[in-house]
C-alpha cells in the first residue's frame, strides 16, 4: 500500500495545514480555480498546531482591548494608528469569512466566530490613567465609536461579574468595553477552509513531512517528501511553494537558500492557560478581558480572562503562564532552536539575548512560578477564582522572530513578517500575533509579493469579495457601518450598536 503522495507536479505547494495555508489555498481558488494545489500537513489533521483553539485565546484581534497595541509614549500620550491598523486588517477578515458563508463554500458561521465583547481592565492610579487616555485617543475614531469607559465597579459587574465579586471597593479600576468583539476558534475555521479546497480538487495530505526544499534545474522547487508512520519517502515540484508551517517555517525557509532568509532567526515562548468548563461559573462571563502585561514580559504574555466557545461549548480560559521550551512546534523537537542557528544569524541571536536579559529573567521566574502562585493571579482578575474550578492546559508554542538590525546587530520582533524571493516563487510566514485573525491581509500582502503580474488582474475580484479592500473604513464611516452591518448578519454576530450597555 502506497501513502506517500503520488503527485509529482503542483502549480502551487502549501507546507502546513494551519489557519495562513489554508486562507492562501482559499484565495488561489477563489481567484485562480484551474490552478494545481497540494497541500502537506505533518499531523493527521488540519489546524492542530497554533491554529487549534486550546493553543491560542481565539481573539478575533481588533485591537479593541490589547492594551500593546497602542502603548503609552514617554510623554504619557497614546497613538492609536497602530491599533487602527490593525482594526482594519480583521475587518477584511471578516469581510472574507462572510463572502465563502454567503458563497455556501464554508458552512455554518456559528462553528467558528461568536460575538464576545471585549474588554481591557486595569487596577491602580497609573494604569487607569494610561486606559482612559488610550480610551480618549480610540473614541474619536470610527472604527472604535462603539467604545464605553468606566472606572464604576457597579458598571464593570455589569459587563463582567467575575471579575468584580469579592474586589475591594476602594481600589481603583477601570475598563473599557467594546461590544463588538469576536471569540473565533481557528481550528474550525482552517478544517472548513480544507475542507473547501479538497472539494474543489485541491490534494490535501496528512502525515505528511516535507524534509527539504531546493531550487530545481528548470525553475521552481522540488520538496522532499515523508510518511513517516510507513517509511516511505517521495518527492513533489511545484512552481510557487508558500511555507506556512508556523514554528516550522524557519527551518524550511533556511533549506531554500534564499538570500531573502539570510539572518533570522527564532525565539521560541512557551505558554500554559488554565481552563474552566464549569457552567456555574462559565455562565457568569461573557467577555474577553485584557489587562496589562507584567514588565520584561513579552506582548503574547498579555493576562486575560477570555470566554471561548469550542465544539459549541462555553468555556473560560485565563493565562498565558509564559515558559520557554527550544522546541518550534508543540509536537516537534527540543533540537529545533539549537538546529536553527546558521553562520548568518548568530550574530542577531547572540546580540537579542545580550539585549533582552529582563525577558530571559521573566521566563525563569515563570517557569519556576509554583500552581499557587498561578491561581493568584488568576485572582486579579477573578477574586473569588477556586485553584480547584480550573485545570492547567499547554498552549501552543510561539516563535518570534530575530533579525539583522546595522545598529543594534539583532533585535527580537513581536508580531508576523512576509518574506518571500525576489522572483516571487516562494513565500513564508515568520512570527506570531495577531496573526490568525489578520490571515486575510497577511495572505493578500503575499499574493502581491509572489504573483506581482497576476495582482493586478486580482484586484476586481478582490474588491467583490471584500468590498472595503483598498479602502481605510475608519476614514469612511457610512462604508464602515454598512459592512459592520453586513458582515455582522453573514457571519450571525451582533451589531455593536444594538447591544446595550
């Protein structure tokens, strides 16, 4: 019996079967549908890794309540373009979602995107002055109208009992609220969007590793190819290979030799979240609340007590306890960091860990942190939290990234990169939030580097799918209200301005 693939020849080969490879898959047969796509996964099923929703917090990333993504200046002032920048990247995602719902080429809505406020709560004088001056900063703009603000613990009961009930009344809080807000489980997402390229003659193969990656004579790539449970081994070309294998990437992308690839490299994070499916208390949260970062933390580090709906049930999840593990993937191998390491990149790895020593410090102290010292604080945010209510689950593993800087000789990146060749036959994906809910625009940035010609031609279609593409919503409010409104309705969420306070 043969498992290996017996494809030998793609016009298009995905590496990963996680949220970004199957939201490319998407938009090749979107815009190009008589094009070839194989897809290789190495576990036995799409969206496990960091797209799963036990490996990540499911916020559909708006940057309605993360508090990092617009962070106070030296002067004590907030600059929201960061946030709006990222406002703008889930509203095409969401935009995207709701044409394959209205398409019928994804199913129920339901199965993956909930409507769960958002909220950023704080405690103390200095944290509530940065909060109501981020809020002050947000509110003008159109795309963050619906914003309230409090520091009334009788209104945040309102919005989020738990995190109220047992508080001391004299300390100070405040929060902000954000109606509109999204719990997405991504896992479903991805095997709905597999589950739509296999329909339209897409090969989608689990168990799968791809080994290697070298440029062939003729042009194009040629992968090597794995089953590891029967042994066997095989081999693909294709003409565009996009390597979206999260924590894996890196490895892949160093095989191709791309000068593109030259000096990165990886820092893996760890992180554990505790969960809590006990519908006494589930019942009594609906809401997704962000607070502030410990210092020395890392952005993806962020506490908060996050409603999730999985498989249609409602669960709280708090965390992340960050920790640090040098493997790249939660299922891969403890050698993937020192494997990692190349002539070319020692240098910025050396120089990020010389410069970042108050993180290397945050990890010890988090990963000697004892169970009793994580339900306290748990306990910030939920005072009457029982240790006993909650059990401790791993999170997916995060790679940030580490890149040449003339200056500095390496610095430690937050967020997601785009790399691609200057002939635009391969791209990768490095990095990690917002990630998955900024798939959409990530994939469209690496259509536009990879397939410069065929862009163009692209942009028609683009605009019928997701009519605010190619427009800053917050610069147009009827535009933005009417998509809010439907994409709302495709998607069975609710209208922040129908949701009362």
């Amino acid at each position: 019996m043969t498992f290996i693939s017996k494809t030998q020849h793609a016009d298009v080969v995905l590496i990963g079967g996680g949220i970004m490879s199957a939201t490319l898959g998407a938009f090749i047969k979107q815009l190009e549908p008589t094009w070839t796509i194989s897809l290789f996964e190495r576990l036995d099923e799409a969206g496990l890794e960091s797209s799963g929703p036990w490996n990540n917090a499911g916020t559909g990333h708006a940057a309605l309540c993360e508090l990092n993504y617009s962070p106070a200046a030296k002067d004590g002032s907030v600059d929201p373009s960061k946030a709006l920048h990222i406002n703008e990247q889930f509203q095409l995602s969401r935009q995207f979602w709701s044409h394959l719902v209205d398409s019928n080429v994804i199913g129920s809505p339901k199965g993956f995107i909930n409507t769960v406020p958002h909220m950023s709560f704080v405690i103390g004088d200095d944290h509530a002055n940065f909060l109501k001056t981020r809020y002050e900063a947000l509110k003008p703009n159109t795309l963050f109208r619906s914003m309230e603000y409090t520091e009334d613990q009788d209104h945040i009961a309102k919005w989020a009992p738990l995190i109220v009930k047992g508080r001391d009344r004299k300390q100070r809080v405040a929060a902000t609220r954000a109606a509109e807000g999204t719990d997405v489980d991504f896992g479903a997402l991805t095997r709905e969007l597999t589950g739509y390229l296999q329909s339209s003659g897409a090969e989608v193969n689990y168990g799968h590793d791809v080994t290697n990656i070298h440029r062939a004579a003729g042009g194009g790539w040629d992968l090597s190819l794995k089953h590891p449970k029967s042994g066997e081994h095989g081999r693909i070309h294709a003409k565009f290979v996009f390597v979206g294998a999260g924590g894996g990437a890196l490895h892949l992308l160093q095989a191709s030799g791309i000068p593109e690839s030259k000096g990165y490299g990886g820092f893996p994070v760890s992180g554990q979240f505790f969960r809590c499916t006990d519908d006494a208390i589930t019942s009594q949260h609906s809401a997704k609340v962000y607070g502030q970062a410990s210092v020395g933390a890392p952005p993806m580090s962020v506490p908060h007590l996050d409603t999730r709906y999985v498989d249609g049930k409602r669960s709280l999840l708090f965390g992340p306890y960050a920790g640090f593990s040098t493997n790249f993937l939660k299922s891969s191998s403890y050698l993937d960091l020192p494997l990692s390491i190349r002539p070319g990149n020692i240098i910025p790895m050396l120089a990020v860990a010389k410069d970042n020593m108050d993180l290397t410090a945050y990890l010890i102290k988090e990963v000697a942190k004892r169970h009793e010292a994580k339900v306290e604080a748990l306990r910030e945010y939920y005072p009457e939290a029982a240790g006993d209510n909650w059990e401790l689950i791993t999170a997916g593993q995060r790679v940030q990234i580490i890149k040449k800087h003339p200056q500095k000789g390496g610095v430690l990146q937050f967020g997601t990169e785009v790399i691609a060749s200057r002939d635009g036959s391969i791209g990768a994906l490095l990095g990690a939030s917002p990630g998955a809910s900024t798939a959409v625009p990530i994939m469209i940035e690496l259509l536009q580097k990879s397939f410069p010609k065929n862009f163009k031609g692209w942009q028609s279609k683009l605009k019928d799918m997701m009519p605010g593409y190619g427009v800053k919503l917050n610069e147009n409010p009827d535009l933005a209200a009417e998509l809010e409104a439907s994409t709302a309705r495709s998607l069975q969420l609710e209208v922040a301005n129908a949701i009362p306070s």
